[in-house]
C-alpha cells in the first residue's frame, strides 16, 4: 500500500511547458544559484519513511504512452549501461554541493529503449511509497545529458537515505524533482502536479529562477487560459 496517495483528477496541472519563462542559457547561470548556501555534506531530507531494499523483490517499470512497456528485475536494471558524471545538487531547502559523483543508467539509454510515442511530452517519476514529480521531456530538461538513474555515489551503493537503491537525478533543478527510491517511471501527454506540487510547490522548480512556490506560477502565453 502507498504511503502517499491523490486524487489524479485533482492534480493535473493546467500549464504546459510553453506557459513557462524560457531556462537560463549555461553563460547566464551562476555555479551557487540565487537564495542558495554551500552545505559541508549532504543533509538527510524525506518526505517519507526509507523503505527496506530486496534486490530479489525491487524492479523498476516503464509504462504509459511507449511503444515498449518494461519491467526490469534490479539484476536486469544494473546489467543495463552504466555511465558515471560529476553534478552539483541544489535542494529547495537552500543547501548546494558541488561536484557530486553519480554512477547509474542514463535517462536516454530509457528513452532509446522503450521508444515514446510522439504525443509523449513529460514525465512522472514515482517511489516506492507512491512519492511523485514530473517534468517535460526536451533538451531542456528530462533530455539533458546529465539526467540518470543513480544507483551509486562517490563510487559506492547510493545510500538508502539519499535514495538507495537508486533514483531519479535530474541535476538542473531543485532535488525535489530527482525521485528517492524510484520504481516506476510513467509517459504522459499531461504535466501533472506530483506530492511536493499539490502542497505548494512549484511546477517546475528552476534553482535559477528561484522556482519554488506554486505563488510564483504565471503564465507568459497571451493566449493562455486557466480552466
């Protein structure tokens, strides 16, 4: 059972990716983002209890709009590419570290192999607690080279406290869209509003805008009509 549960039909966001401010070019972005301080290590922060780790029980799912829906046992899932990279990670909270090592499976190896339909524009991450986000697919965001599925950090098994056995990690936006504990990852033609967004937080979540409340969602389109 979920620890986490909504009502979809109450949590469809009414903003499309086109609503929004266009993202920072890399010239204009500052390293430490606007509001942010330099932590000394990585803080423990969950919505959720940690949960225990079965690797003969823990699969990952990709379904909704593919052409390929999979279910990978955690012996599959770690068989798949492995790709390491060097991030900064930045938490609404307002700490940032610098130079965080990640080793997992990159979102595009995904992408490639479950072949998304084109009316397939976002994405929702979900935990194993039922936790949620979601995010636009493009270069921008979920189609950016540095987005993963980490399972390892500093050389190590990621630590159940920062999301073991493996999660989301989308570095160019607040921690809260890189899904601790994921096991299922869905495509969509809807940017739904996952369980930080239906309590206040911002669609999107830019570090570089400061996106972090739901109070600061305005649309740029003339033409756009809230329902």
């Amino acid at each position: 059972m979920p620890l986490f549960s909504q009502d979809k039909s109450k949590s469809q966001s009414e903003f499309e990716i086109e609503d929004f401010e266009e993202l920072p070019d890399k010239s204009e972005k500052q390293r430490l983002p606007p509001g942010q301080y330099l932590a000394k290590r990585w803080p423990v922060l969950s919505a959720e209890r940690t949960p225990t780790f079965d690797g003969k029980n823990w699969d990952i799912t990709v379904e909704g709009l593919v052409e390929n829906p999979i279910t990978w046992t955690w012996e599959e899932f770690k068989k798949l590419p492995k790709v390491e990279q060097v991030s900064d990670i930045h938490c609404v909270t307002t700490w940032s570290l610098f130079d965080q090592k990640f080793g997992g499976v990159a979102f595009q190896t995904i992408v490639d192999l479950v072949k998304p339909f084109p009316e397939a524009k976002y994405v929702t991450f979900i935990a194993d607690s039922g936790y949620d986000t979601a995010l636009p697919l493009g270069e921008d965001y979920l189609g950016g080279s540095n987005v993963m599925l980490a399972y390892e950090h500093d050389g190590e098994p990621l630590q159940p406290d920062h999301g073991g056995p493996v999660r989301s990690l989308v570095p160019s936006f607040f921690l809260w869209k890189s899904v601790k504990w994921c096991k299922k990852i869905v495509f969509t033609d809807k940017w739904e509003r996952g369980f930080w967004e239906t309590r206040g937080y911002h669609l999107r979540g830019s570090y570089d805008l400061e996106e972090r409340y739901s109070s600061q969602e305005k649309p740029i389109r003339r033409d756009h009509k809230i329902e």
